[in-house]
C-alpha cells in the first residue's frame, strides 16, 4: 500500500510565516518533512512497534500543526517567498569621517561579526564568513548554505546562525551543524550561553533550545521584528518592538518588561542590558529591568556596543554614522564610516569593529588622538583588504576522518534512543550517562568517535565535544 500522506501549508500574505509540514505513514514508519514552502526541508524519520502507534503519532502531530493555523494544501500551489531582512535605509552620513585602518568588502550586506584576542570574523547575506587576523590578512573563509544572521560565542565556542534555521559551529577546520532549529522559525537573531540557545523569530516569538534542539519553552513575546537576544546565566533577555522583556532560561515565566521603544540591537555587560532603538537612542537597563541611562543619537541606531564594563558606550546609526559617548550619557564624538551603516559592532583594545550594509568589515582607530586627529580633519588613509586568489572557502561537511585506535583523545559513541541519535562517552572517568554536544550532520547509529577532549557545561548534566573529530574503524 502507498504510504498516507498529508500536505499542509502555513502562509500569511501579511506576515512572515510561509511554512509546510508533511506528514507520512508507510505501515509501522513515519516520515515528516518541514521547512519553507518552495524548499526541499528537513525530514525526520521515527519507527514504531505497530502500524496503529505510527498512524497515533501522526494524528498527534497534524492536530498540532492545525491548532496553530495549519491547513490542507496543495503542494507547489504557493511560490517560494524570500527570507526575512532588516530593511536597508542606509544614507551617506554628513559628519566627518572615522580614522578607519583598514577595510574588507565582504561582497554583502553583513550582519554577524566576532572579534577576539586573535581574529575578526564577517558573515554576510551571502553565507561567506571571512577570517582576518587583527594586522588583515584574511586568514580563512567558510561558505554556509544561506545567509549569516550573527556570529556568536560561548566559552570557546563559535557558532553562525543562518538563515536556512540551522547553527553552525565554526570552532573546527570545518563547519558542523551544531543546532537543527525548526524551519518554521525565521531566525531574526540569537545568542547561546552554556549551550543554551536563545532565538528570536519574525513573528516576535522567543524560544530557548537546549544542547540537543530541544525546546526549552517556546512563547510569543510581547512584540514583533524581535532584532535582540542576549543570554546569560539566569535569565533571556528579548528585545522587540514594544521594548525589552526578560523570561527565565528555565522555564520561560516572564521576569520583567521595560517599554524603549523598538528595539533594533542590544548588547550586554554582566549586570546591564544596552538597547538600540528605532527613536534614536540606546536605552541602558539593568538586570531587573531599571532604567539607567540614554545615550542620544540623531538617527534610528542599528548597533551598539560598550568598552569593558560599560566605561564607553559606541553606537552606530542608519545614517552611516557612529558615536561614542562617556558613561553618563554625554556624547563624545559622532563620525562618519565612509563604508555604509554599521549593522553589528564590536570593540577591542582602543579599536571599534563594525560590518556594515554594503558588506564591509572596517577597523577603526578609536584611541584618543586618532580620534582627536579625526574631530581636526585628520585621517589615516584606509587600507583596503582582499582575499587571496582562489582561497577556497570551506562548506559545512558530514564527513570524518577515520582512525584506528584512539591514542590520546576520548572515545564516544552514537547510539538511538527515543528514536533519536545520541552521544555519549566511552573512555573511563566520565559521566556514562550524561549526553555529549555533538554535531549533528555526522552521527550514525553504533558508529564510534575519537575527539581532542569534551568539557562539562559549567550547568552540569551535559558534555561538550571539542577540537578535532575522528570516526574510530
């Protein structure tokens, strides 16, 4: 018998959703397939001990598509619709121009950015994350399936979060799929801390994901075009059109919402939230939700960042400018990037790091007298990077290379359970029971893995892979 399939479409033609779920039930195995109308999707395939059980799970899920607006449909009756952008209404700033070191056209719009002790990182609407090192020699590239929304880190980690609903860990020589998110949430931004993931969506929704795509709690926020997310040790931190509303990373409940304004970024130190807002001006709050500060700009702010402990507080506008104002909310100075407006920012060591809406990642001098030279009229001639001829750009892979003892690495082993793929340690002196963070593309059933070492979330329960993965012969 052909298997009983069932087709259903979520299409708002004034809203962002534009999702289908399918559903298959062929005897005792059930196939369900999702993702964007117009995409292939994902599919997740479960075995039950009777026909009866796989037919009840289906029913199951096709009710709960339905009961959140689901419908019968044609497939291929609706067209593929573009994902989610934050509109570009970038201007030519009218102040004078940045001390800007050096810049690296990335060739899109970009958004992600990451800069430590050692690289700065760019992701682009074009799914290209480029590498420099802080004296911009481009160093590597990796090529991801779709757009880059942000680039993050936790605690050694680096992950990219993209428009095709998935999270790549960039930490490696290649990208692994570290988070399968729903495709029916149309990422807008997200953050991670200790392996939890917080993600906000098109709709204004807020969802918190564990280390293994497992959700938390799921809510639909206060407000809509959700561009922030920060997460700490206690708490999800979501800004959106109505303000900034603060859920427990637990179990959801709302803790607090302050009204700012809609907000189009925020940053975060460890007692202070920094909201950047479409009524031009970064509302400082701290971690209970007080108000404490504005620093006022003249034009919507799409980015923000602070120095250490909030000693300076740098803003970016959509007219192209940037600023940077003293703890206390006076303005210091208000420049020109000369390279579009900044979308995403970062500061280090006297410098200010920002990707911008015609691609560009620039380094600018933000010391004193550079900036005291700037003010004056005075600036360093910019420095143009490139990449070098033919550089490959690396794709995310599922493949492994294969070793025949484990020398001096920890074993793991992927095993079922519950109908999904687990991980868990072998070697001895670990937790035999807790589950290990493991990428997702490169797990089979009995296979068994030699990585560098893992490291147990600061939380407990769980334990982290690291370094480099091997499949054990």
């Amino acid at each position: 018998m052909p298997a009983e399939t069932t087709y259903l479409e979520l299409s708002e033609d004034a809203g962002s959703a534009h999702k289908f779920y399918e559903v298959a039930v062929d005897g005792t195995e059930l196939t369900v397939r999702f993702g964007r109308i117009g995409e292939r999707g994902q599919v997740k395939q479960s075995s039950f001990t009777s026909a009866d059980k796989a037919k009840a799970e289906a029913s199951k899920k096709i009710g709960e598509k339905i009961r959140k607006g689901y419908a019968p449909a044609v497939q291929g009756g609706r067209a593929r619709r573009a994902v989610s952008r934050r509109q570009i209404v970038s201007t030519r700033s009218t102040a004078t121009r940045a001390p800007v070191l050096w810049r690296y056209a990335s060739g899109s719009p970009a958004f992600g950015i990451f800069v430590d002790d050692d690289v700065c990182m760019v992701g682009n609407e074009s799914g290209l994350i480029t590498t420099l090192s802080h004296d911009a020699e481009v160093v590597r590239q990796f090529r991801l399936p779709e757009g880059v929304k942000c680039i993050v880190a936790d605690d050694g980690w680096i992950y990219a979060g993209c428009d095709d609903g998935n999270v790549y860990d960039l930490s490696g020589k290649v990208p692994r799929m570290a988070y399968r998110i729903a495709p029916e949430i149309d990422i807008y931004w997200l953050d991670i801390h200790d392996g939890v993931l917080g993600v906000s969506d098109a709709d204004g929704g807020i969802s918190a994901i564990d280390h293994e795509d497992e959700f938390l709690w799921q809510r639909p926020g206060r407000g809509n075009s959700a561009w922030m997310v920060r997460c700490d040790a206690d708490a999800v931190h979501h800004g959106h059109s109505r303000g900034v509303t603060s859920y427990d990373w637990r179990t959801g409940r709302e803790l607090w919402h302050t009204g700012t304004g809609a907000v189009l970024f925020g940053w975060q130190e460890r007692d202070t939230l920094y909201a950047g807002t479409a009524t031009r001006q970064i509302v400082e709050l701290g971690k209970d939700g007080t108000q404490r500060q504005t620093y006022r700009c003249d034009a919507p702010v799409y980015s923000c960042a602070t120095a250490q402990n909030g000693r300076y507080v740098f803003a970016g506008d959509s007219a192209s400018s940037i600023y940077c104002f003293d703890a206390d909310g006076t303005r210091l100075w208000k420049l020109g990037t000369g390279c579009g407006s900044a979308y995403s920012m970062q500061y280090r060591d006297e410098r200010l790091y920002i990707v911008t809406t015609d691609g560009s990642l620039a380094c600018i001098d933000a010391s004193e007298s550079a900036i005291r030279s700037a003010v004056g009229g005075t600036v360093p001639q910019a420095r143009d990077v490139k990449a070098p001829p033919r550089m490959p750009a690396v794709t995310p892979s599922s493949t492994v290379e294969i070793v025949h003892d484990v020398a001096d690495g920890v074993l793991v082993e992927c095993i079922e359970d519950g109908g999904r793929l687990r991980v868990r340690v072998v070697s001895s002196g670990y937790h035999q029971d807790w589950q290990v963070q493991f990428p997702k593309g490169i797990r089979e059933r009995g296979s068994r893995y030699v990585v560098t070492g893992v490291r147990p979330a600061t939380r407990g329960g769980f334990y982290r892979a690291y370094g480099e993965i091997r499949r054990l012969l």
